[in-house]
C-alpha cells in the first residue's frame, strides 16, 4: 500500500540522465518457479531479497525533504561500500502523472531499469495502482489501460532476465477473487504471448491481502507468483497471524511481499504502519527467515512516503524504526540462496599463520567477505577495534591481553586457515566469557567440515571473567591447508582464542622477567604490564640487526622441545631469529603488528641436555612498516615434542607403544632402525643440532652406517607423515 507524508502535487522536476546501455555481463539468469518456489536454471531455491524506491513522477515533491536524484537513491541500495546489499530493486510506476506506456517507459522506466541492471540486479517494474478495478462498469482503473501499459512495457524487456512485472500494484475492490481473476487473466495471457519467460507478480483484492484465494482457484501462464502486502495494522507479526494472513498459502504456492514497513516515529509512520523493530520487526524477520521461500521487498527506501528507511535529512532511521534494522537483514543475507547456489562472492585467504598444535586468537579469523571468511549478523564493527571488518571486536583484560570476537549472535560463524596440522589426539580449549544468561549459548568446532565438537558456554558472571571450555581426547588427522570453522548459536558471549594441545603433552612456561637473561647491542628492562601473563614484560631496546637478548634454562636430562614465544607485537617491533649452541633453528619470526597485540608463536624445535640451555633472540631486521627493532617478551614456553602415535598408525601397536626398535646402543659401527615403513625417512643430528646423516628407511630393517660420526650423543629422527619420533643414542 502506498504511504505517503502529503496527497501528491503537480510540478516539473529534472532528473539525472544515465546511460541506458546494458553490459552483457550484467544480465542475470533467468528465474522459474518449480512449486511454490523461485529457482535458477540449475534448480536452486532463489530469494529475492531486496527494496523499493520512489516513484520517480513523485521524488521532488517533499517541502520538508532533503530531495535526491533517483539515480542516487538508486545507486545507494546496491553499493556495498555503504553498507546495501539490495539483490532486487522494486520500480513503482504510478502513472499519476503520465499515462501514455511510451512516455512512461522512456523517462520513469527503462532509464532505471538499465541503472538496475547495470548494478547486477534484478528490477521489478511494478504498475504502482492503488484503486479498484472495473467491473462492467463498476469504476476503478479499466482492464483496457492496465493491458495497453504492459503491450507496450513488457516486449520491450521479453528477453531481458533481469526484469520481472507486477502487474497491478493494489487492487481494492471488489473483494471477490472470481471478480479479480476474470479482470486480470486476459492481462497475463497478453503479456505471456510477448514475453513468456519473464517472472509476473499478481496482486489480489483489498490492498493485495487475498493470496489465500488463489490455492484453490490459481490463475494460469506459468511462471506466477502471487503477491502480499503487510503492514502492522493487520496484527502482531506471530507465526499463527502470518500463518493464517500468507503463510500457509506460501507453503503450496509460491508468494512474495513486495510490500512491509513500519517506524515508531510518528513523523514517519501512520495508523497503517506504525510499529516497533522489537515489537513488529523483529518477530516478522524471524517469521520470514524460517520460510526462505518467500521473496521480500522492504518499503521504502526513501525519505518521503511512509514508513521510511531514512529521516527527510538522509539520515538512516535506527532503534524502533525499520532503517538499520533492514540494511543490517540485508547484509546478512546478502548471499543466500542467489542465482548460482553459490556462497559469498571472493578470496579466502590467511590473516595470520596458524598451527595445530597451538593456539589459535579468535580476532585472526581469515580475510574474505561476509560468507567467504565469516558470516557476521550486522554491519560494521561493533567494537571499533583491531581490524576492519564486519566481525565485532574488542579488547580484553584476559591474559594475553589483545582482542576478542564479541556481540555474538546467533547464526554467525568464523574460518580459519590452518597451514599445517599434525595428525594425533588434543585437548581443545576455547576461552570464553558472558554476562548472558540467555539459553542455547553453543560452539561448534569443525576442521574441514568435520566436527571435532560442540561446548556450552557459561554465564561467567562478566564478559571479562574468563572460562576454559574443553573438548578432550579429540583425534585429528593430519594435513595443511586445513580449515577451522566455530559456529555460534544463541550468542551473547566473548571469544578469546582456541588452542589445541595434544593428549599428554606436558609444557612449562618460563616468565621472560623472572628468567635469568643477558642483552648485547641493546638493554632489557622489565616493565609492569597487567595483560602480561605473570604481570611484567621485558622489553629489549635494540637498534639494529644483530642485537640479542639470551635466556639460561637450567635442565636436566635430554629432551626436545616445541619452543613458543608469547611477546607484545606493536608498530616498533622487529624481526627475529633463534640461536642456540650457536647455530640458527626455525625461520625469521615477525614481531610487529599495526596496533599492540599478544601473540604466542612457535618460534622453534631445540633438543635441551643436562645443564646451562641458552636460547638466544637475535634481531635479524625489521619489515618496512616498522619503526624500530625492539623486542617485547611476556614468556617462553617448552611443550614437549609430540611423540605418541595415532590410533591408526603403522607404527603402533598394543596400547600405543611404537614398534620401532632400535639397536645397539651405544653403535660403533652400524646401527639397526627395525619396524619403520619404507616411505618414512630417517635422520641423525649431533648434540648441538648439526644435520649428520639422512636416509630413506629400507623395508622392515634399516641399516645404518654410523663410522663416521663423532663419539657422543646422537638424536636419531623418524618422520612418517605428520608424525615425528625421536630416539638417542650413543655413538663409541
């Protein structure tokens, strides 16, 4: 139904004229229906999602109103970069004011038409009456002036799959379907015998509200669908309402509401459409999301006729008025169940290096678009921090300090691309917080589509009083390139980051401040810094490559270790290599980040002996966005190399004991490795680390010839796979 702030005026306007030349590519593919609903060649289910705009006889004349150009207004709904995500434009041609098709079509159509078009859209041309129709006589708009309209407008776009008619806005009266279906028959039969692909919408007496009439008694031509207008004058929007008014009429023939609004303000609503986004809106979307069948079209995308998106000043309505809350429903859904069965439109790529094990910060999900790397339920970034992006993120006092993924709502999910993944069994925690007691808080944790688990967050008591939540004894096979993906439902908590230990893995955690630690080339101070895992950090002046700060570990016995920095990224940050016995382990790490974060990385692999173990942090550069060459520890943590075999191993047997041998030990001559596959290979390192020896295993028993090797401790690799198992051995 058309609403409007003031009756319509008589005046002239100008508008911008636009190039009305069609870009092939820009066509879209052609729509039929298949039951009750719309679908794409390929037989995939199709909403269209999308707004109407102004009739352009009518958008100069507001006196109150910042007045736009309907190319502008146009433009605005499909240009993501403002936030509008409109998939469907719905072109209201009222003929008020020019009544001849060919005049009509060729100033307040097809130059918006091909705007549309050009915007990858599709339009709806929709003849915007609002009258009774004639009946032998009985007054209202004649059949003959509805089917002259669309003789002339619907050859015109016969071959154009963008575009879809509706082909009588509002009829009122008469109430009577058998009236209404003797009226508009002969209409689509005209228009199928010139344009018999194109979608054609049908509305049905008293304001388009009949559509249930039409299950028993449909009209025919093929490709119908039937429309229905709804305002919250017609009633709470509960499902036994929407049911009774179109919904159960949706279920078996296909419907689409090309009109619904509301606005609590009264300057932009009236007794028709005056409702509340708590109270209308909000239960209507979630009506409407469950029936993805039914197509919509939000009223208006304009600041002039009723229920606005926008006040006369342009600026969007929000609270309980329909604006933000449309624009947020449309970035939701902005790719679901379009043309193509596709997900979101892009590139899904790495926003940081994870592993597994290791721990995984919430707030370094992947860059990609909404439905490529994340699927987020609102637009922008409601905690206005650490990243651009649509995903809502804040800051936390939890240890670790950095960021958080927040305002979680239900239905939202976030990918993470994992380089690389070591087969085996871990325990995963997922740090959490929430001051919500509302009911089915969850998190589903799945690594390329297979689901490791669910947990329940808690209602902490605060969104900064932290939980660990733990899924256990989890098995994962081993890869790279794999993608982790936490699905949230009920929302209303905080996430913090995952982090995945394997099963029996033990670590130690050594506070850089308390550690005993000298510094070349650069001074090391503790600073006090509450975020920081034990309260303090060391920071490292440097000013150039080479500078270092060394840690002793005292230890006793042969071990080897995953070797984790936790450390302060920020914008003066150098690059970083690590030295132990003098020689070089793990690559070049990169410290700094644009804003100061924690971060914990796995810098390196190092076996540890019996006494004084120097772990040495050399400055080996800066990247050029930099500004200096520091360094800020909070930590090192030595997590004992994963050597347990999974359950489906070769190498396994009993109750996970390896059935590698080797022997003698000591080894003089030549040492024996037994029970290794043919593809594993085998290597052997000196006790300061040096590469000695490398060799591919040679069926059930290898032979090794060890003369040359130096009298001493030797460590002796095997890698099969994903899986790496180290043994000692001495050397005579």
């Amino acid at each position: 139904m058309t609403r409007r702030l003031y009756p319509l005026y008589a005046c002239l306007f100008a508008f911008a004229l636009i190039v009305s030349v069609v870009n092939a590519q820009a066509q879209k593919p052609w729509l039929h229906i298949d039951g009750n609903q719309i679908k794409d060649p390929a037989g995939n289910p199709v909403t269209l999602r999308g707004v109407s705009v102004l009739p352009s006889e009518h958008h100069n004349e507001c006196t109150t109103c910042n007045n736009k150009p309907m190319s502008e207004m146009i433009a605005w709904q499909a240009d993501g970069s403002r936030g509008w995500y409109s998939r469907v434009l719905r072109l209201p041609v009222t003929t008020a004011k020019v009544k001849d098709p060919a005049t009509s079509f060729a100033t307040h159509i097809d130059p918006y038409v091909q705007q549309a078009i050009s915007l990858n859209q599709y339009v709806i041309v929709d003849l915007h009456l609002v009258s009774n129709y004639d009946v032998n006589g009985s007054g209202g708009v004649k059949q003959q002036f509805v089917m002259d309209f669309w003789k002339y407008v619907a050859p015109r776009y016969a071959n154009t799959p963008n575009v879809i008619f509706e082909i009588f806005n509002e009829p009122v009266n008469p109430d009577n379907w058998t009236s209404w279906k003797n009226y508009i028959q002969p209409v689509i039969d005209s228009i199928r015998a010139v344009a018999p692909n194109n979608l054609i919408l049908v509305g049905s007496p008293q304001w388009s509200t009949r559509v249930n009439s039409a299950v028993t008694n449909p009209l025919t031509g093929g490709n119908l669908v039937y429309v229905y207008h709804i305002y919250p004058n017609q009633g709470a929007a509960t499902a036994a309402n929407l049911n009774t008014k179109f919904g159960n009429a949706a279920n078996t023939i296909p419907v689409m509401l090309t009109e619904f609004g509301w606005n609590q303000d009264p300057n932009y609503s009236d007794g028709v459409t005056f409702g509340t986004t708590g109270g209308w809106g909000t239960p209507f979307r979630n009506y409407i999301d469950a029936h993805p069948w039914i197509s919509w079209q939000g009223w208006i995308f304009d600041n002039f006729w009723k229920p606005q998106f926008f006040d006369w000043n342009w600026n969007l309505m929000s609270g309980e008025n329909q604006g933000r809350f449309m624009q947020n429903w449309l970035f939701e859904l902005q790719n679901h169940n379009q043309p193509g069965g596709a997900g979101g439109i892009g590139t899904q790529t790495p926003y940081a290096t994870h592993t597994i094990p290791g721990r995984i910060q919430a707030e370094d999900f992947d860059i990609g678009a909404q439905d490529v790397a994340y699927h987020d339920s609102d637009l922008g970034n409601n905690g206005n921090s650490y990243r651009s992006t649509d995903v809502d993120l804040g800051t936390t006092t939890d240890i670790g300090g950095g960021h958080v993924v927040g305002y979680t709502i239900n239905g939202e999910w976030l990918e993470y691309t994992i380089d690389s993944v070591a087969a085996g069994n871990y325990n995963i925690g997922i740090r959490s917080a929430s001051a919500s007691s509302n009911a089915g808080k969850n998190i589903t944790v799945k690594l390329d589509g297979v689901t490791l688990g669910t947990v329940t967050p808690n209602n902490t008591g605060a969104w900064e009083t932290w939980e660990t939540l733990a899924l256990n004894n989890i098995s994962i096979a081993g890869g790279s390139n794999k993608v982790l993906r936490l699905e949230i439902a009920g929302g209303s908590f905080n996430l913090n980051y995952i982090e995945f230990t394997p099963v029996g893995q033990v670590s130690t955690r050594y506070e850089a401040e308390t550690t005993s630690r000298w510094s070349s080339g650069a001074s090391n101070t503790v600073v006090a810094q509450a975020q920081a895992s034990g309260g303090n950090l060391v920071r490292v002046s440097a000013d150039g490559v080479g500078d270092f700060v060394e840690y002793t570990y005292p230890h006793t016995g042969m071990k080897n270790y995953d070797v984790y920095l936790g450390f302060r990224a920020g914008p003066d940050q150098g690059t970083c290599q690590v030295y132990k016995d003098g020689a070089a382990y793990g690559s070049v790490f990169d410290l700094y980040s644009p804003t100061t974060v924690y971060k914990e990385v796995l810098v390196a692999n190092l076996t540890f002996y019996t006494g004084q173990q120097k772990v040495r942090f050399t400055v080996a550069g800066k990247n050029t966005s930099s500004t200096g060459y520091q360094f800020t520890h909070d930590y090192v943590k030595l997590v004992d190399h994963a050597t347990t075999l999974n359950a489906g191993s070769a190498l396994r047997q009993g109750a996970g004991q390896s059935l590698i041998q080797v022997f003698p030990n000591p080894a003089t001559t030549v040492l024996k490795v037994k029970g290794v596959p043919d593809d594993a290979a085998i290597t052997i390192r000196d006790a300061t680390g040096n590469l000695r020896l490398s060799q591919q295993a040679e069926g059930s028993e290898t032979s090794i010839d060890v003369q040359r090797l130096r009298p001493g401790l030797h460590i002796l690799r095997v890698v099969h796979g994903d899986e790496v198992f180290t043994y000692t051995f001495l050397k005579e």
